[in-house]
C-alpha cells in the first residue's frame, strides 16, 4: 500500500484537514455526519487529522482526565478506520508549531473579527465565568491548524464555518501583505446523510450535552443500553412506517427512518417495504439492533487498541513526527516573510 508520505511526495490529492477535540466522545450524529466520512475520504484524499487537545483547555480540564481522553479518543478514531499509516493521525499538542503559527496569525486577526465569532459570543453571553483569552483566540489557533498544512479542504458542520470563513480571511490577508504563503481552504460539504436528531425530542439535534440520558446514543454504549434507547425513542401515535418529509408530529418516525438507512445503506422505499405491516416498537427494535451492529466492531477493535498502549503510543509517536515534517516548510517560510532572523 501507497503510504501517505509518499503520496504527499507526489502531491497528486487533495489534502483534507479535520480536528476533533478529545472532550467530545462521539454520538451516532458526529458518527455519521463527520468522522465516518473522515473514514471514506482516505480513498481520494491525503487526510491529516488531529485530537485538538490544545482547544480542549480553553475550557478548564482535570488533567488526567484530559490525559486519559486524549489516548481513547486517538484509539477511537483508529478504531472507526482512520488508518495512521495511510492518515497523518496524530496529537495536536505533539506538533508545537501550531501554537507558534497560531502567535504569529494572532497578528493578522482584528479583534473585531473575534469579537463577532457566535460560539464566543455565545459563551460570553451565557455568563461564562472562566472568558479567557485562549477562548476568544480560540479560532486564530484553528486557523493555524489548518493553514499550517495547506488544506485544500476542511470538512465542516454549520457550527464551525464561521471558524472556517475566518481562517480564509486571515489566509488571504497574509498572502496580500506578504506573498502567496497558504493555501486559502475551502469547505467540504459533506453530501447529506440526514441529519441526526435527538430520540427523545426528535425536532432538536442530537447532542452530546443533553441532559436526557435517552436523548443520545454513543459510539462506545453497550449493545443492550443502545437498543434501549432506541425502543424509548419517542415517536407519534401513527402505526406506519413510512417516511413523511412534512407531516406534522413526524420527525420521530422520520428521524428512525433516516438513521436506519444511514446504517443499513437501504433506501427509504425498501425500508417502507421491508416494515410494511409491522408496528413502530418492531421497528424501534430493528433500528436499535442495526446501530449496535455498526458500533460492534468499532467497540471491540477499540477495546484491543486500549490494551495496546505501546502500539497506540508508538502510532502517535509516528503521527507526531510526519505531522512536524509536514508543517516545517509553512512555518519557516512564515517566520521568513515575517522578517524573523534566520540561523540557518
Ligand atoms: N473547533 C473544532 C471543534 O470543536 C475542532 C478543531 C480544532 C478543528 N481545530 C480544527 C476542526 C481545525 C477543523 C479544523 O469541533
């Protein structure tokens, strides 16, 4: 098999940039809409992706907690199929010169700009106490991440475009004040697999902070806890299962439906076929036992990996140092235009 680097050497794909931050175990809704994309993108696209633990500690973390999540969620994202060897999976914090870019952009970003970011606003509204300046530099750093490795493209839900659209700005700032430095990213729209709402309040998202227990399912739950939400999942008093888009009261059976498909690959119409005469608690049980498949192997190639800490440390490891090699030429060239001294 081709390895990444020698890929990059050709530089014949497009390169894909993707961030998760370890707090965040993912849900059936982060599954499906992002990291198992991640996982199919390796096909057409050199992928490098990271665990964003230095964003983590905008927010205060106990150590070794952090410390903890940061193993399992690198174990994780081999687990779903993001391949090291053929990837550049690694830690954000392994490779310091994120946080020397993300000093120097922090030059080139208005503080206007990050005063009108909504997910700080948003936090600065809602009483925050801890507003330090990590959080509101928070998207100067995300910016270094990715122009640091000249992404071609960031794959992005609606939450982070914002981050996205600011990163383009300042990527086109320095290139205007200097010459053409980065590479200006673009958005990867992730073709719709159906947006995945919550199974007890089916016209919100499903969120991984919802205080209903019921209201999430996890890539890491247990296979009877994962066909137990399901069956709770709330629905309407209809008997049908059939998908209907507008219908009022709907976005239950709806929602079941969309994942059902998303796990299976089936279409609606065979879905509709397959459960004609059936009742919806049948059907809720089907669902739940579909996603408990797809989660099974992920579950127990996760559980092997955390009994691997020597095969997941050393696979770090490796991911740290293409990650360094991959970003020197941008940075130097950076400190160059910049006007720093060079020693050679
Ligand atoms: N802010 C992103 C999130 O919370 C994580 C992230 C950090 C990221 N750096 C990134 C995502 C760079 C994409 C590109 O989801």
């Amino acid at each position: 098999m081709v390895s990444i680097m020698e890929n990059i050497a050709e530089n014949k794909r497009k390169r894909v940039l993707s961030g998760i931050q370890p707090t965040n175990t993912p849900h059936l809704g982060n599954y499906l809409g992002a990291t198992k994309n991640w996982v199919d993108m390796q096909n057409d696209y050199d992928c490098v992706c990271f665990i964003a633990d230095l964003h983590a500690i905008t927010v205060r973390q106990e150590p070794a907690k952090l410390r903890a999540q940061t193993r399992e969620t690198y174990a994780l994202l081999m687990a779903m199929g993001i391949d090291p060897d053929r990837s550049v999976l690694f830690v954000q914090s392994h490779n310091h010169k994120h946080a020397e870019l993300a000093w120097v952009l922090s030059c080139f970003t208005q503080f206007g700009e990050l005063s009108r970011m909504t997910q700080f606003k948003d936090k600065s509204s809602k009483g925050e106490e801890n507003m330090n300046l990590g959080l509101f530099a928070y998207p100067t750093l995300q910016a270094a991440d990715i122009l640091i490795y000249n992404a071609d493209l960031v794959p992005v839900g609606a939450d982070q475009k914002q981050h996205l659209e600011l990163s383009r700005n300042i990527a086109v700032r320095f290139n205007n004040a200097y010459s053409p430095t980065f590479t200006v990213p673009e958005p990867h729209i992730v073709k719709a697999t159906a947006k995945i709402m919550s199974l007890s309040e089916p016209t919100k998202k499903m969120s991984k902070s919802d205080e209903n227990p019921n209201a999430s399912v996890f890539v890491l739950d247990e296979r009877d806890v994962i066909i137990k939400k399901f069956k709770r999942a709330v629905t309407d008093s209809g008997t049908e299962i059939v998908y209907r888009e507008d219908d009022e009261g709907k976005a239950g059976i709806n929602n079941l439906m969309g994942i059902y498909c998303a796990v299976t690959g089936s279409s609606i119409a065979d879905t509709e076929a397959e459960f004609a005469g059936r009742g919806y608690g049948d059907f809720k049980a089907s669902v739940g036992e579909a996603v408990a498949d797809t989660f099974a192997p992920i579950q127990s190639e996760f559980k092997r990996l955390m009994g691997d800490k020597a095969h997941v440390d050393a696979c770090m490891k490796s991911g740290a140092e293409r990650a360094i090699a991959l970003s020197a030429k941008t940075l130097a060239k950076v400190y160059r235009k910049v006007g720093f001294y060079g020693i050679g």
